[in-house]
C-alpha cells in the first residue's frame, strides 16, 4: 500500500466519478512526468504514486476493494484491525517489515483479493497488463413521461474511446520509431516493494505500453484511443422511474488485449408531465369541480393513462379529497398494476348574480346538521 491515500495522490474526493478520477489521473500523469522535469527525481516519486493510485482507482472493481479495505483501517504499510493475521504478514503487532515479500496465495481469499488489487506481479502482471478488461462508462439520459410509462427506444449519444484511426491505436506517429521500453522489458509494468507488498504497476517511462514512442501520433497524441460520441439505441423498459439505472452489457470502454467491453450505466431522468404526478406505480392528477357539485355530488370527465374515464363525485366532497380509481395507474413491464388518485379542487365563483347572492344567504341561514352537533 502506498504511504499516502490513493484518493490523496489524485487529489480527488473518495466520492469523485469514474470519470472524474480519470481526468485527474491525465492531468497530474503529464504535469509530474519525468521526461517534463529532466529526470528530477521528485517527480518520478510523485509520477510513481499518481501510476499506483490510478492503477487502483482507475478500475471499479479494484476501487471498491480498496475502499473495504480503507474502512476497515488500512494504512501506512499495516492493517488497523487485523490483528489476526500478524502472522502471516510478519512483524507481529507493530506490522510486517517493509521490503518482506509477501505472497498473495499463502493469504487465502484475502489474498485473492490482495492479488486483484495490486496485482501478482511478474508474468501475470504482464499478461494482465496486455489483456484488460474495458471499464465501465456512467451517463445519464432523459426521456419523456409517456416513454417512461409505456416503455420504447430511445438515441442516445454516449462519449466512448475507440483506437486512434490516424496510428491503429500504437500511439506512434506513421513515421515514428518504436522500441521495446528498457526499463520494463517490453511488460508495460514494474515491481515496486510498498508496505510489503510487491506491486505492480504501469512503467512511468511508456505509460504501460512496453513500448518507446519517439514521435506520438499528433491525432491521438500517444494515447492510442480518441474518444467520439457513439450513437446508441437503448431499449426503455416499461415503467421504469426517475433514478434508476439500466445496466447495459458490453457497451462500454472496449477491452485490451481480447478482454471483454465494460457495461454501459445509464441513469434515467424522466421530464414531467404537465397533468400527472407518479408516486410508484400510482398516477395523481386532479379534477375542478364547482361547490354546488362538491356539496350535491355530480360526475366529471378525468384523463388517465388509458383515456377518459367519468368519474363520480359524491356529495359532501371536501377540497383536495382523494377519490381512487383501481387499475388506472401504470403498469410495470413485470405486469403489476398502480391507481390513479384524483384530487378535487372545489372552485368558488368570484362574481354573483343578485339572484344567486340570496339563495347562497338563505343557504346560509338554513341550520345544517353540523350546528346542531354537541
């Protein structure tokens, strides 16, 4: 483990986004490169701690596991809480030495999940590094009411990288030379003893390419990807809410080496709906009627999903009473069914006719059952 948090490295927060950490990563990798700063000796320390924390960060799956581990107390090279395997990492109760080489396979499914953190280091550091599965891609897309309720197909535009056409992804220039990196041997990645661990982690001086680019391709500038916006068509299943994510397989970043594409993860927000409110499977609207259809009671014509439906309001209704209609609501792709709520609004005339002004005082000189309650 490094001495310093990874986050830290980054100098992203532990809740930054995929992306987020991504860029952080291409901004501080090209700012602390030692080819920038002659060599200095700092920089390649600190080019070194940004490769281990990206390495990490960079992948979900690692990320999560780094960040157990982090709640859990690991820190500085020991582990605040697993005083049950002092042990097996040597070093008793203050920790195991620094520069001891430890064995992932000997810690069990710990270690197996030490191993898919930091890497096993050697051939199968290499191999890993050749082959790498693509990662995830986060976006969000926004869709309308209606195909919220009945499901459908939606364009979206997805930011994706592809391999750079302009140099076949080798991130050389057409006339550039390429050579296998000394300092890996060609492996895209070095051993370093941290905290006890052997870890391996992608070469500073090709950027985990095993090769040495002398001239970078001026489309891709060494990357040996571009990203463009892909248009993709998603299916919407029915009655899919506000905030949900639908998990797309194989549509994400593609993978290295013959690895499988990650998944595409896309958040849906549902634009609202100018006469309906949803609460779950539940649909809310309401309906205007006049005080004299509130206190006699009378039928008026409602909107729902599936039409027009009339809809009887019985006497005495109150403001903002709730009148259900069973089986109106929406309906899931699982074929669950919601209500429709209809709200009542009783409307009160702003302008009387004489006529209409002496029956409402009559009415209200009229005793009605509720003053005679004690």
């Amino acid at each position: 483990m490094a001495d310093s948090d990874y986050y830290e490295a980054l100098a992203v927060s532990p809740d930054a986004s995929q992306e987020e950490i991504r860029k952080a990563y291409r901004r501080l990798a090209k700012k602390y490169h030692p080819d920038r700063h002659g060599g200095s000796k700092s920089a390649e320390e600190k080019f070194k701690k940004i490769a281990d924390a990206y390495g990490v960060l960079g992948d979900p799956k690692k990320r999560k596991q780094y960040d157990q581990l982090r709640q859990a107390g690991m820190r500085g090279g020991r582990f605040e809480g697993f005083e049950g395997w002092e042990g097996v990492f040597g070093g008793g109760k203050a920790g195991w030495q620094s520069g001891q080489d430890i064995r992932f396979e000997n810690l069990g499914g710990l270690g197996e999940m030490f191993s898919n953190i930091f890497g096993a280091g050697g051939r199968a550091g290499a191999s890993q590094a050749a082959r790498r599965g693509g990662r995830d891609i986060s976006s969000a897309i926004t869709i309308p009411f209606e195909t919220a309720v009945r499901g459908g197909s939606v364009e979206v535009k997805v930011p994706r990288e592809k391999g750079c056409p302009a140099c076949g992804g080798s991130g050389a220039a057409r006339d550039s030379k390429v050579e296998t990196c000394p300092q890996c041997g060609g492996s895209g990645q070095i051993l370093s003893g941290q905290g006890g661990f052997s870890v391996a982690r992608p070469c500073p001086a090709c950027f985990g390419r095993g090769k040495i680019i002398q001239k970078p391709c001026p489309n891709c500038r060494g990357a040996g990807v571009v990203t463009e916006a892909t248009r993709i068509e998603v299916h919407i299943p029915q009655g899919v809410q506000d905030g949900q994510k639908l998990r797309l397989s194989g549509l994400g970043e593609p993978g290295r080496g013959g690895a499988g594409a990650g998944d595409l993860l896309l958040e849906v927000r549902v634009e609202s709906h100018p006469d309906f409110e949803r609460k779950g499977r539940d649909i809310y609207s309401e309906a205007n009627v006049d005080m004299i259809d509130a206190a006699l009671g009378a039928e008026v014509d409602v909107q729902t999903l599936q039409g027009p439906v009339t809809v009887k309001v019985p006497p005495g209704s109150q403001p903002g009473q709730k009148l259900r209609l069973r089986g109106h609501g929406l309906q899931t792709s699982d074929g669950r069914k919601g209500d429709h709520y209809v709200r009542l609004k009783v409307s009160v005339p702003e302008r009387l006719t004489p006529e209409q002004k002496k029956l409402l005082e009559r009415l209200r000189r009229t005793p009605t059952a509720s003053t005679h309650k004690t």
